[in-house]
C-alpha cells in the first residue's frame, strides 16, 4: 500500500533482560512514517484522518511512529513494527459506520411512563402526616 521510501527505519540496542547478548545487539527497531510523503500515495484526505486519529504517535516531525522490542531478533522485531504499523494505519483509515437514530417503540415509552408513574406513587406515600 505505502512504499517503502516513505519509512525511515531505525535499530538501537533492547532493554529489558538478555544479558550480555541484549548489551551488544541492537534488535529494537524504530520505524517512521513520513505522512508528508505518503499524501502522494494516500491522498491529503487520508493523511489527515491518520493525523488526528493517531495524533498521540507523532514525533516533532509530523511522522507516525511504531517501536517494537520484543524479540530477540531484529528480523522478527522488523515484522512486528511492520504489522503494528498496517494495522495502526488500517484503523485509522476504517470508515465508521453512521448510526441511524430510531424511534424508542410504543412498549418501551408505555413502560418508561408506568415506571416513572409507580415511583412517583411510591413517593408520594413517603410523604405522610407527621405522625401522632
């Protein structure tokens, strides 16, 4: 869907427990996607749904970030932040479907007013004399 030039890919070193081998392989993997490139591919439309859906995972840049750490190889790592980021991106461009207001039926207002009318009844017997 988007290509690959308008990602910018990053590897650093994993926190977490590993050992030694978590202290000299750098298997997290930071990818980015510039959204300013991607209105060629997408459409201004599009890159603005994804802005304000997505909003609170935009760098300083305007870019769409995904992190993932936790494999131990940078390869699987690469495909988690891969499919995190199409389904971030799928999420954000889902059409919701509009909800069509109905009309509360003849049973549920005969109901509601029944209710209402027994606890006014039951209010109104709370409100006695004061007592002899």
């Amino acid at each position: 869907m988007v290509p690959k030039d308008c990602f910018h890919l990053s590897f650093s070193r994993s926190g977490g427990a590993g050992g030694q081998h978590v202290n000299k392989t750098e298997t997290k993997v930071d990818l980015r996607l510039d959204l300013d490139a991607a209105i060629a591919v997408l459409g201004p439309d599009d890159v603005a749904r994804i802005r304000q859906a997505l909003a609170g995972r935009l760098d300083a840049a305007g870019r769409l970030v995904v992190t993932a750490s936790e494999h131990r190889s940078q390869f699987q790592n690469y495909e988690a932040a891969m499919e995190r980021m199409a389904n971030l991106l799928a999420s954000a461009l889902a059409r919701r479907k509009r909800r069509i207001g109905t009309k509360p039926t003849r049973g549920s207002q005969r109901r509601r007013l029944d209710e209402k009318r027994h606890r006014g009844d039951i209010k109104r017997g709370r409100q006695g004399g004061g007592g002899e």
